[in-house]
C-alpha cells in the first residue's frame, strides 16, 4: 500500500516520503522509536502512524478475504469453462487428441527430452499455431519466447510461417466468408507476433520473468510464454542447491500466476539428467516436478519422434507420434494436412 493513501496530515506524509517509507512495508518490524528517529518526528506522532498503518493494512487485509469468499465457483461452472475454453493446437492430430484438443491456457506445461528430439521445433511451432485466427479455431494470439540457450532459430520460425500461411490461405480460398482473411495474412505479421528474449544467466532469467507482468498488461494479445530451457542457467550456474530450489519454485509460482490471470498458455523446455543407475530423468530434481500442471516426456522409439504424458491431473497416461517436417511438427504421415476449424458458408 502506498504511503500517500494513509490519512495523515500530509506535512507527516512528505516527512515519511522523505525518509523513504514509500510504502506501507516499510513500517514493518519497526518501533516507534525507530520511526521517530529515521523520519525527525516525535513520539507520539510515530506512534499515532504506526496505529494508523496496522489498522490500514487490518482492512486492507479483511477486503481480500472478502473477495476471495465472494468468489467462489460450483463445479458446474468450472465444467462449463473447461468445455468451452480453446486449446493450443500443435499441428500434430494425434498429438492435439492424447492432448485433449491441444495445450491449455491457465496451465504450466513442461516438455521434457533428450537432446534433438524435437522440444524447440515444439515451442517454435506453438509460437506460429497461437497466431492462428479465431475463424479456424485458434486463440489469434501473441507469443512470448524466451531463449536461454541460443537454439531458437528465426529462419526455422520464418519456414514455419511461411507453411501456416499457405494452408490458411488454402482454407480461405474455398470459404467465401474469409477470403479477405487470407488475403492479410504475412510472414512479417507472424514473426512480428513472437516476443524474443535472449537471456544469458540466471539473474537475467528471473529479471524477465518477474517484468512480464507489465508487459503483459501492455500487451494484452499475448496467449503464450515459452522459455527454453528453463533449466539452463540454473544447472550451470548454482552450488547452492537450496537456494536454487527457492528460486525455481518461486518463478514457477510467478508463472502460475500470470497463466491464471492473464489466460495464457506456459511451456517450459526442461533438459534430462542421468542417475547413478543409468535412468533418464527430466533435470532439476524432485521437488521441481510438482511445480508444472503438467509433464511431457519426449523420445524417440524405432527411428520415431514420440510424447509420453507423464503426468497431468486432467488428462490419462497416453502416447503420440509426431514427425519434424520441413514445414515444421506434423503428424508422421507426411500425407496429413493441418486441419483447420474453417466457419460454414451462410
């Protein structure tokens, strides 16, 4: 709370401002005395502020109960939600149906994998598909992707533009009612779509995260925030496994957050390690696996690129092929073209 909201005479509030106190915080754990000497006012008008402060942030406290008592929701509306809420598509069918209709918005989803597997070719492609029109079933959204280790690649993005626009163009060409829709669509618009952070640290890695809250406020189109990897910075730069963990875990509650309120889809890009008996893990330990919604594991099986669901509260263990064309993830058979949810002809 601001300091210039507390109802005081406002010479004592300029005397607070100048000492610092900006916010009400900032009182916290102090006495009267120490207010006394490090704003030059007296006693009792330390006193008469401290008063003021606790009785300001009583209120302030039982507004929120407040609102979260009053915002209580029945199951049925919460059905109601899920049913009619649209999903992230990946262009891969089988993968979209084990997904139950594509990646969900107020959600955190990890992909995890070995090297190459397909894990950036993913997030790119989900970068692309989010700007899909609202008319095909898509969220005509904005992407944020923050890179942390160098491997998003803008000619790989413009190739998978360039594809997208061609099969929408396709889709409107046989729909009257969106043809001038094809007609706008571009490579610049796509790319000029996809916020790009390049972070070098982890210091820098958390700087980001923590401004995306204003940034999504200014940019309120966005529908996707992709970093890959989330675990780069963090396996190289720590000794302090403790406080690594804290760190983790209060970026993906901020994450959570902003998913939540901003109705955005979170992908996180998660590295594996090897244990002493040889087993493949996802990076980043125990405790970082129940921070996400949601797991993906990726690997490939006979020569063929495949997402296991390894954990989702919603959805059951299942596994999808997929393939890495040159026009980005598709089903494996290359025959297979992006089915779009066109609108009918009046």
């Amino acid at each position: 709370m601001d300091s210039l909201t507390l109802p005081l005479p406002s010479s004592l509030r300029s005397k607070l401002l100048e000492a610092g106190f900006a916010n009400t915080s900032a009182f916290q754990h102090l006495t009267p005395l120490q207010l006394a000497r490090d704003a030059n006012i007296s006693h009792q008008e330390a006193l008469a502020i401290l008063k003021t402060v606790s009785w300001m942030n009583c209120a302030d406290q039982y507004s929120k109960e407040e609102d979260i008592l009053s915002s209580a929701k029945t199951a049925w509306d919460l059905l109601c939600y899920e049913k009619s809420r649209k999903k992230l598509r990946t262009c891969c069918s089988e993968l979209d149906t084990v997904l139950g209709g594509g990646f969900k918005p107020k959600e955190l989803t990890e992909i995890c994998g070995v090297p190459g597997v397909g894990k950036t070719q993913l997030g790119m492609q989900l970068s692309i598909n989010v700007q899909i029109p609202s008319e095909f079933g898509g969220l005509g959204g904005q992407a944020v992707y923050i890179d942390t280790e160098g491997s998003f690649m803008v000619e790989r993005a413009l190739q998978m533009a360039e594809s997208m626009i061609d099969y929408l163009k396709y889709a409107t060409s046989s729909c009257e009612s969106t043809v001038g829709l094809g007609m706008s669509l571009n490579v610049d618009t796509f790319l000029s779509h996809i916020f790009y952070y390049r972070v070098y640290d982890c210091t820098e890695q958390l700087a980001v995260v923590n401004s995306l809250e204003e940034f999504l406020k200014e940019h309120r189109e966005v529908r996707l925030i992709v970093i890959d990897s989330v675990t780069f910075h963090f396996r190289q730069d720590f000794q302090d496994w403790a406080l690594r963990t804290r760190l983790l875990n209060g970026m993906a509650q901020k994450l959570m957050g902003l998913a939540q309120k901003h109705d955005v889809v979170v992908v996180l890009v998660n590295q594996v390690t090897t244990k002493t008996n040889g087993e493949i893990v996802p990076a980043l330990g125990e405790s970082w696996s129940h921070t996400c919604t949601n797991r993906l594991i990726l690997s490939w099986s006979n020569g063929c690129r495949q997402v296991h669901i390894f954990k989702s509260p919603s959805l059951p263990a299942a596994t999808a092929s997929f393939a890495v064309s040159a026009d980005g993830i598709r089903d494996v058979e290359s025959s297979k073209r992006i089915k779009l949810c066109t609108i009918s002809s009046p």
